[in-house]
C-alpha cells in the first residue's frame, strides 16, 4: 500500500480513478468545503472515510503537514515507455527522461510542469532516484495521478531505444554549446535532465543528439533541477503553440 497526503494531492487522486483506495481519512473538526469535496469523493468512488485522531494521521503521513488529509491507496502502477509514446497528447511526442533525480521535491515540481506543459510522460530510473512517494504526489499537486511515469532499469538503454525510434534526445547540461531556446522543438522529443549536483552522467551526456544550456547571468553557475526543467519544457510548449 502507499500513503497519499494532503488536500489537493488527495482530492486529485480520487478524482483521476487511477488507483484503488483502502479509505481516506481525516481530523477531527475539519468540515470545510474542499474536505466536504473529498468526502463527497469518496462516496461517489466507494470509498471509505473515517475520522483519525492528528496524531494518527502524521504517524501514517510520516510528516506533519498532511492538512489533516491522508489516503491509503494501492501502490503507484508505472508505465511502460511504449505506453508514454503510443499516448502522445500532440502532434510530436514529448518526454522527459530523468538520470537520477533524488529528492522528492524536485520530482514533483517536474511532474507537476511536466503534465501542464503537455508532455507525454516522465521516465525515471529504478535505482539511485527516488521514485513516486508520497511527498512527491504531495509536491506534484497531483499530477503523478494525470501523467504516465515509466520505471526503467537502465537510463542509457532507455536513451538509445528512444533514438532508435526516432525519438530525437535532447540533454540539459550547462556545457552544452547551444542555448536552449536555439533548438527547434517541433520534432519528436525526449528531454534528459540530470541529478542535483553533478547533472547528466557523462556516458548519458555523449549519447544525446544535442547538448543545451541556460544561459546564466549572475554569478550562481546553475539552477536547481525542477526550475531547469520548467524553463526548456515551456519553451517547448511555447514553440509547438505558435502564434
């Protein structure tokens, strides 16, 4: 089972029917219109409510900023990479492939832009990265329960087999010679972004097709990882847009 904390990540869940529930509970008192939302919810799904004492509540969230809301649901089913390219949403596909992001935070915010952004789905490894937690779906605003997230076991492969079916790569490195607003993004796409701290592995780095970068015009040498990929995925969205 996996834990599922706070309003709108547990409203989000309920409403997506993306996965089976045990029950959703909440604290004593709480009657306001976004918990009469998630009851009604929860009627409509069959799915059991009950009332727990706070305590309880952060002793399943495991943090205390739960909102006095947290669901017991089954665990997060991961896609396959086949399933992000046979559902594209637009006319080119649109993924994000991530080499070892490890902090939950970070992996929510990029899910969260991600699904507003309009990619296809998010590719993330089985080891040496956090996975869909519950602080990420909490991060996400739920969006982890809209987007498809494929687990694979090694990046790199995944990397090849996505060139190998014309799935043109893209890595977000500061090295890279190009800005990343000097690539025309109306093609068939994966975006590669790298872990905190030392970005994309260097075997990684060598197999994609292009190398781009933020310009930078502070003294702070990078950004953090989720505000990266927001800036290059919207440039993205921008592009496909049009006028």
């Amino acid at each position: 089972m996996q834990i599922i904390f706070g309003i709108h990540a547990v409203e989000e869940a309920l409403t997506a029917r993306g996965r089976g529930f045990e029950y959703v509970a909440i604290a004593p008192g709480r009657g306001d219109a976004r918990i009469q939302k998630i009851a009604q919810l929860c009627r409509a799904a069959g799915v059991p409510l009950r009332t727990l004492p706070r305590d309880q509540l952060t002793r399943l969230a495991k943090v205390a900023g739960h909102q006095g809301v947290v669901a017991v649901t089954a665990e997060k089913q991961y896609n396959d990479v086949d399933d992000l390219l046979t559902n594209k949403r637009g006319q080119h596909s649109f993924l994000l492939v991530l080499d070892g992001v490890e902090d939950p935070h970070n992996l929510g915010a990029i899910i969260r832009t991600a699904e507003g952004a309009g990619a296809d789905g998010v590719v993330i490894p089985e080891r040496r990265a956090v996975g869909v937690t519950a602080t990420v779906v909490k991060a996400s605003a739920g969006a982890t329960e809209y987007l498809p997230i494929a687990k694979v076991t090694n990046v790199g492969r995944a990397v090849e087999e996505l060139k190998e079916r014309n799935i043109w790569t893209v890595g977000l490195d500061e090295r890279g010679e190009k800005s990343y607003d000097q690539i025309d993004y109306k093609m068939d796409l994966a975006l590669v972004l790298g872990a905190e701290g030392h970005g994309l592995h260097e075997q990684i780095r060598k197999k994609c097709d292009f190398l781009v970068s933020i310009p930078m015009l502070g003294k702070v040498p990078s950004l953090n990882v989720s505000v990266a990929a927001a800036i290059v995925m919207y440039e993205v969205a921008r592009q496909r847009r049009g006028k």
